[in-house]
C-alpha cells in the first residue's frame, strides 16, 4: 500500500511524529553509555617527554592513585622528541576511547605552535582537555664554582665574557622548553651575547652543568632543588610571581627588576579530541582526588611545585587558548624561531 500525505495529514503527521520521537528516545536511553564499563583494561598515559624530566616525574606522583581510584592501572608510556612534538602526535591520533591519554605541558602546547613551522597537532583542535595538576616555577642556577652569588654578579660576568668575545653558555632542556624560553628573555633583558646549549631534557642539562661545561640554565625547580641544597648549584632567582616555599630567601624575579621573566609553567592531563565526556570526567575526577591526597600535595611541595587543578575542563581549555594566543606574541616578538 502506498502512503499519501494527502491520507495522513494533519493531526495523524503529529501523531506519527510523537510515535516516532519516543521510539527514538527509547532507543537512545537503551543504548550503554561508552562510560559505563571504563575503564576494563589498563589505560595509556602518554608522556612527551624523558623519564626523569619534570612533567615524567610529576605525573607519575598521580598514576597510582588514579588507577587505584579507576580500578585499572595507567601505564607510562614515555614518548620523548621533536620538542614534545612525537608524544602529542601520537596522542592525537589514538582512538577517543579512553585508553590513551597525554600529558601536556605549557611548553608544548602553547609555545611549540609559535616556535615550529609546523607541529603534528593542533593544541585547540586534536584534544580533549582534562585538568591541570601542577605549575612548575623555574630557576636561575649557576655552578657554586662558578663564584656568582647574585643577579648582578651574573650580569657582570656574561657581560665580561661577551666583551672577550667568549660568551657564556646558557642550558635548557631542549628546544621550545620553558628553560629555553627563560634564558632568551633574560638574554634579551640585559641585551648581552650568550649561547644557548639546548639537551634532550632537564637533568642531562643540570649534569653538565655542574660539570662546569654551561655556566648557567632556567631549570624546573625540581630538578635543581636536591643540587641547591646540597651547595652544588646557586639558585639566583626563581621565576614565580612569589617566592618559592622550598627556596625562601631566593628573590623572584619581578624583585630583580625583570618582572617579563616571569613563568611558571604548567602540567596536565588530556585525552585525543572526541573521547566522551562522561569518560573524561571520570578521569578527571580520579586526577582531582589523587592531586589533592595530602602525601601527594606534600611530594610536589617538598619539590617546590604547587598544586594546581581546575574545577571544569572547560577552565582548563580556556587557559590554554588563552596562553596560546600570549604565547605566540612573545614568541614572535621575540624573533625566536625553530626548525
């Protein structure tokens, strides 16, 4: 039999049409959500970076206590190269199922975009962002043999050196790091010639540094603090808007006069764009518990990193298209390119 619309008109369209919204809905509503049995199987956490680095080590305080609160463990997957650049790429293409997230950084996600002519990602479009769980200040540390004690003392050397036409060496953890960033500011700041040695992550550079093979770097507080304390390294300032707990009488660098150093970098967690957000907020919620755990809040304290979560996902991807866009003028301003 053919159906007219002439046969079925009026108040028997509506009707059909209601039949065929709840049939709809129905439908929908018997259908599982993909969250309801996340996680069944160990998840994936990229990290970009090497073991040992600050976002390696600051993620790895959380694994644990987020499988614990999922009920699968969260497996390391170290994915180092291309300034970050290899790890995102990956994570950008893995499935939206869950089973892979990546650790971001500040220095990936908002400064590589500006510093490459081309990344395998998009920061805005390829992930789902999670939560911050840490900002991570930098420090201005020298040699103890290199016989600065201050700011000034420094300025005064590398403006020395630079006049005898053997600038000093500056460390970073690599290219496009927030080391790397730090040093090119203050570099611009007090308008001296200084050489930039960038290593395959943070602790290679602390090595030679102490070494006495570089004269200087803006390293993650973490990996300079054990060095500060036992009087191998000198820490000069520290590039948070307040001083750091760990280091009290350390200024700040806004106290130094150079308030545009300022920088404190952080971590956090995502997952490939189109993961569902139910899952995400799972993960999220297992992030919050495990970053708040008082033992957990101490670790990162006693390494002079401050906790630092946001209460939406939509806050936490506001933040990095704001740092985004700042980013990308300081960046080009600066002139400061790769590749």
């Amino acid at each position: 039999m053919i159906i007219t619309t002439k046969r079925f008109s009026g108040w028997r369209w509506r009707m059909l049409a209601a039949v065929g919204l709840l049939a709809h809905a129905s439908l929908v509503a018997a259908q599982p959500s993909a969250a309801a049995g996340y996680p069944n199987k160990p998840i994936r956490v990229i990290v970009p970076v090497p073991s040992g680095a600050a976002a390696d080590i600051a993620v790895r305080r959380l694994a644990d206590s987020m499988g614990a609160t999922l009920g699968q463990p969260l497996v390391i997957d170290n994915r180092p190269g291309a300034g970050g650049g290899l790890g995102m790429g990956l994570a950008a293409k893995a499935a939206p199922d869950g089973y892979t997230l990546v650790v971001g950084t500040q220095n990936i996600l908002a400064f590589n975009p500006a510093l490459y002519k081309t990344v395998p990602y998009d920061t805005v479009k390829d992930f789902a962002p999670i939560s911050r769980f840490i900002s991570v200040p930098n420090v201005l540390a020298v040699s103890s043999s290199l016989g600065v004690t201050t700011m000034s003392d420094l300025v005064a050397l590398a403006k020395k050196r630079a006049a005898e036409k053997r600038p000093i060496n500056y460390a970073s953890g690599g290219n496009g790091t927030s080391s790397h960033l730090s040093g090119a500011q203050w570099r611009n700041k007090i308008n001296v010639d200084i050489n930039h040695v960038p290593y395959k992550g943070g602790p290679a550079s602390v090595v030679d540094l102490i070494a006495g093979r570089v004269e200087l770097t803006f390293a993650n507080i973490q990996l300079v603090l054990p060095q500060v304390n036992a009087g191998t390294l000198k820490a000069l300032a520290v590039t948070s808007a307040k001083r750091s707990s760990q280091l009290p009488d350390v200024p700040t660098v806004a106290e130094l006069g150079m308030p545009e150093l300022e920088m404190a970098s952080w971590i956090g967690l995502l997952a490939p764009a189109g993961t569902d957000p139910a899952i995400i907020e799972k993960v999220q919620a297992a992030l919050l518990k495990a970053a708040h755990l008082p033992e957990t809040k101490a670790a990162y304290e006693k390494d002079g990193n401050v906790v630092e979560t946001d209460a939406t996902t939509k806050s936490f991807q506001q933040l990095i298209a704001k740092d985004v866009e700042k980013w990308t003028a300081i960046i080009r301003s600066s002139g400061i390119t790769l590749d």
